[in-house]
C-alpha cells in the first residue's frame, strides 16, 4: 500500500495539471474595448458631441470595424451613443443603453457575454471603475480634455490583461 499511494498522488497532481492546461486552452476569451464619448458641443452634461467629436465617431467606426465586435453598451448620456452610432451603424448592432451609474450591471452584461467582442463607450469618471472591475486596472486617469484613448481589455478565466491605445486625431 505505500507504493501505491505516491503513485496514485503522482497521478493525481498530473491529472489536475492536464485539467488547468485544458481550461486555459479552451476557455473563451472576452475582449472589451473601451472608449470615452467623443469632444463635446459645451461643457452641460445633456451636450452633443461636436464636429470633432463626430469626426472622431467616424474614427471609431474604422478602429473596431475589422474587431469583430458583437455588442455595445453605451449610457444614457446622448454623446455614448452618438459617438458609438457610426461603429453600429457600420456593425448593424443595436447598442445597449446601461446608466453610468450602474458599473455593476454593465460588468454583469459583459460577464454575461463571455467569449465575444464588446465596445464600451463610457466617461472620463466611469472608465477606470470599468477597468478595474475587469480585473485589468493599471491606475488609469483620463483627463478632462483627452479622448483620443482606446483600452483592449482581454478577459480569460486565470487573468486580464490592458492595452491603452490611441484611435483618431491627438486630443
């Protein structure tokens, strides 16, 4: 019996190696990338984007139009969606509306669509929660005049990781 035994915890130990090395091989893999809305018209809250930030929508569009995204999520404020509008226009997707406020609900709808590709469009103050609740925080700070970033969260069972890019004209 005391042969046995090390043998038996041998093969154990292999067995759950080869169990994670599966999981990790064949575990869908979530991709988010994440926006902040376009320049806006004025400094109001209830404000559209401006030329520039049109311009940068149609800048959007191009970026994500080859990423194979599948959904978006916008907020309520008009300039997530407008700015998000050309992309899903060009991706014939009809965008999610979740409140800024709702950070939670909006992690739960991407948890929810494991496995694919999502555009967020999100504000300077919602990003870096966004981020950090995909587990992929990097002490990220937007500032109020920057909006030419473009965060690629990937997602897998083991680990997030974040890439900060820059899309459109320099803000």
């Amino acid at each position: 019996m005391k042969k046995i035994l090390p043998w038996s915890v041998v093969l154990l130990m292999l067995a759950a190696f080869a169990g994670l090395i599966f999981l990790y091989m064949f575990s869908p893999v979530t991709r988010v990338i994440v926006v902040r809305h376009a320049e806006r018209s004025n400094d109001t809250d209830t404000t559209s984007i401006s030329a520039a930030g049109w311009e940068r929508a149609a800048a959007l569009a191009a970026a994500v139009s080859d990423a194979d995204v599948q959904r978006i999520f916008v907020t309520e404020k008009i300039r997530t969606g407008q700015t998000a509008a050309r992309a899903a226009e060009l991706l014939s997707i009809v965008p999610s509306v979740i409140p800024s406020d709702r950070t939670s609900q909006l992690i739960d709808s991407i948890r929810a669509h494991s496995g694919e590709t999502i555009l967020v469009v999100g504000h300077a103050n919602t990003i870096p929660a966004i981020l950090a609740s995909l587990d992929a925080y990097n002490s990220v700070t937007i500032p109020r005049d920057v909006y030419d970033d473009l965060f690629v969260v990937t997602v897998t069972p083991f680990r997030s990781s974040l890439i900060r890019l820059k899309y459109g004209r320099r803000s």
